[in-house]
C-alpha cells in the first residue's frame, strides 16, 4: 500500500479516479492548488484506489494523505 500524500499546503481542485479504480504509474490522480498554482498528483505506481481521503474544497497540512494506491 502506498499514501499518496501531499508535499505543502493545498487545497484539494479535483480527485480524478475513485475507489475500485485501477491507475497506472504517471496516471493523475488529483489536481490540488499550492502557492496558487495548480499541480497534478501523479501515481507512483501501478495500482488499485484503496480509498480517497480528501474532498474537494478541502485544505490539506503538508503530508496529508490524498488517497492510498495498493
């Protein structure tokens, strides 16, 4: 299993994949907004969505969790 976790203060813009779905390494998984700029949150690897942690809207403290990959 793999937390996909976010680096710096963000908020969440969209959540791209949801639970069951299966990702591929590079695939987006979300786009979250940072120092108003907009970053996609790429898989690190080949997977399932476990489960998604976030909301959009929501603002996220550096090294919280996204959504964990497996």
């Amino acid at each position: 299993m793999m937390d996909i976790k976010v680096k710096m203060p963000s908020t969440v813009v969209s959540i791209e994949v949801a639970v069951g779905d299966a990702v591929t390494k590079g695939q987006s998984l979300a786009v979250v907004e940072a120092m108003k700029m907009k970053n996609n949150t790429p898989s690190p690897v080949d997977g399932t969505v476990k489960s998604i942690s976030a909301s959009v809207g929501e603002r996220l403290k550096p090294g919280a969790v996204l959504m964990v990959v497996e």
